[in-house]
C-alpha cells in the first residue's frame, strides 16, 4: 500500500542522469610498440635521424678536424704551459708565451720559406735550357723522346693546359693560398683557447665519470694526456735532427742559404706523411737549381735519410719518448696513414700508447681477477 507521500516521489528521467569519471572520457589503452605500423615508423626515424647526423658530420668535416688537430696541439704543448707554471707564471702568461714561441716558430718558418725558394726557383727556371741541352747530348736519351714522341705529346699538353687552365689555375691557386692562411689561423686560434682553458674542460670531462671510478680515470687519463705531450716533445727531436743533417748537406754542397733550408725541412718534417717529401723536393730544387749533380745527391740523400727516419731514427725516440716498441711504433704510424691519412699519422703514436695503457692497467688485471 502506497501513500500520497510515497506517490510524489518520482524516479529522475533517465536521460537526466549524469555518470562519474573524467570530462573527456576514460583513456584507451596503451599503442602497442610491436604494432606492425609503430616499428616501421620508429624505424624510419631511428634512419632518418642516423642519416641527418651523417650529413651534419660531413658537412661539418673540414672543421671537425681543425678542431681535432687544435686539441692535440693543445694536449701535447700543455706540458710547456705547465712547466711554465712551476715557475709561478699565471696560466694565462704561460699560455701566451708558449704560442708566442709558436707563432715566431711558424712565421720564422715563413720567412725562411719564401726569399730563397722564389730566388732558386728563378735560377731553376733560367737553367733549364741548359739542363735539356746537356740531355739533348746523351744519344740514350734522344733515342727514347724520338721513339716515344715525347716532345711532341709535351707540347701538345703544355699548349692545352696553358689555353683552358690559365684562369682556373689562378682561382684555384688563390682559394688554396687564402683556404691554407684561414685554416692556419683557425687551428692557431683554437689551440690557444683549448690551452687556456685545458683544466676547466678536463675537470669537466671527468664530472661526467661515476664518482666511483672517477678518480681511476683521471689517474690514467692524465698518464695518457703526459704521453701525447712526450710524443709532441719526439717529434721535434726528430724534426731538428733533420734540419741539422739538411744543414751539414747544404754546407757541404756548397748550396744558397743552408740555415733557412734547415729550418723548413725541420719544420717540414712536423707534417705528418707528407712533410719530409715536401722538404726534400724543395732542398732538391734548390741543389738543381744550383748543379745537376747537386740536385741528384740531394735527391739520393733525402731517400736514403727518410727510410733512416722512418725505421731507425722514429721507432728508437717513440720508444723513449712515448715507451711504445719499435714495432708497434713503425704498424701503429703505417696503419694511421693508410686509415685516417695525415690525422691518422698525427694520432697513431700517442693512441697506441694509450692502448697499451688501458690493456696493462685495465684488462690484464681484469683477467687475473675472474
């Protein structure tokens, strides 16, 4: 039995009731990672991605390496700057009397380089009828450029290169010569920053290592920093060795200006895989521009001083300098060359003596233990 009370109380519309839960919905459930369409479209990024930091690293290349060489000419002269601070020299005084001492180095180098090379190149140019007279007179000869035609072909090149490649020669000896100045500059600019804050980045460097074997690596780390600067401290023994041999040569022969022909091929020689060639045609220049037979002793002497150098004399310093074996020195300097050229020459010393490094202190002693 139902009241009148009872009778007024009317259930709400359906309509008008109202659920709890979120304004906009419930969320769905989680995409699926295995999904067919999210791994092609992951991967299709994961390439994109990959294949744009190619593109930057290669278009970024040319100065990747300038700042690469910067940073080992500032590891390896950064034991110069710290003597200097033993000394109770600021950093910053230390830092900018090492790349006074540079920068006199190189423009000493320059100014060495170019009086007598324009003068004997001059008189090489005003031998050289002489010189194809004296040829024209051995019937050995004659016989091979009438077989051969050589003359003919001779001319014909020098014709067709002088009309087609007199402009492009000019502009692609400017970009060259300006290219040469501003990657010289750059390279200078940037080793003096990097000496300058050395400690600031190297402590920075080691903040990103655990605390745990922080202190591990910083101890061989410093060891192999102390080896790149050996090597740097090498290489110029080497470098004034073969000045001084280049000097007793050119005093020897008798030839024009044998002090500034020993500072170039010393600073010559520092260029990794192609200094020392370098040296040598310039020195030979100068011995032809002064005498047949003094071009073609200084051609013998270099190519004998060089297979000296690269298998005696470098092996023999690396192994003092940097303590790497003959061996290891001569496959680590012909393996650089062949793989990264003239960065690879100017890493391998140093790179495998961290090596051997890490292998004697990390995991020889990580074998013993298992």
């Amino acid at each position: 039995m139902t009241t009148d009370d009872d009778s007024a109380i009317e259930d709400p519309p359906a309509e008008d009731v109202v659920e709890e839960g979120p304004r906009f919905g419930l969320p769905g459930p989680p995409l699926d990672r295995r999904n067919p369409f999210m791994l092609g479209l992951l991967g299709g990024l994961g390439v994109i991605l990959a294949y744009a930091i190619f593109l930057g690293v290669r278009n970024a290349a040319s100065i990747l390496v300038l700042i690469f060489i910067a940073m080992f000419l500032a590891i390896g002269l950064n034991p110069a700057v710290e003597r200097l601070r033993k000394w109770h020299i600021p950093r910053g005084g230390a830092v900018a009397i090492v790349a006074l001492v540079v920068l006199g180095l190189l423009v000493g180098g320059i100014i060495a380089l170019i009086p007598p090379l324009v003068t004997q190149t001059n008189q090489l140019i005003q031998n050289v009828p002489d010189y194809i007279q004296n040829l024209q007179r051995n019937e050995t000869i004659n016989d091979l450029v009438e077989r051969y035609d050589i003359m003919e072909k001779i001319t014909s090149a020098v014709n067709a290169g002088t009309v087609g490649n007199t402009v492009g020669g000019v502009v692609g000896g400017a970009k060259l010569l300006f290219g040469t100045i501003f990657n010289t500059l750059t390279v200078l600019v940037l080793t003096i920053y990097f000496m300058a804050a050395f400690d600031r980045l190297r402590e920075s460097a080691y903040s990103l290592v655990p605390a745990s074997r922080r202190s591990r690596v910083r101890l061989l780390t410093d060891e192999i920093l102390t080896k790149v600067g050996a090597y740097m401290v090498g290489a110029l023994a080497i470098a004034v060795l073969a000045g001084a041999s280049t000097w007793v040569l050119a005093m020897i022969l008798g030839l024009a200006y044998p002090f500034a022909l020993a500072v170039v091929v010393a600073i010559c020689d520092l260029i990794p895989q192609i200094g020392a060639t370098l040296g040598a045609v310039i020195v030979s220049l100068v011995g032809f521009a002064s005498s047949l037979s003094d071009g073609l002793i200084c051609l013998v002497f270099f190519i004998v001083y060089q297979q000296v150098e690269n298998y005696l004399i470098y092996p023999a310093v690396m192994r003092r300098s940097v303590k790497v074996s003959d061996v290891a020195a001569v496959v680590a300097a012909l393996l650089g060359v062949a793989l990264f050229g003239v960065i690879g020459a100017l890493v391998a010393i140093p790179m495998v003596a961290g090596i051997q490094l890490i292998i004697r202190e990390v995991v020889v002693p990580s074998q013993e233990t298992r």
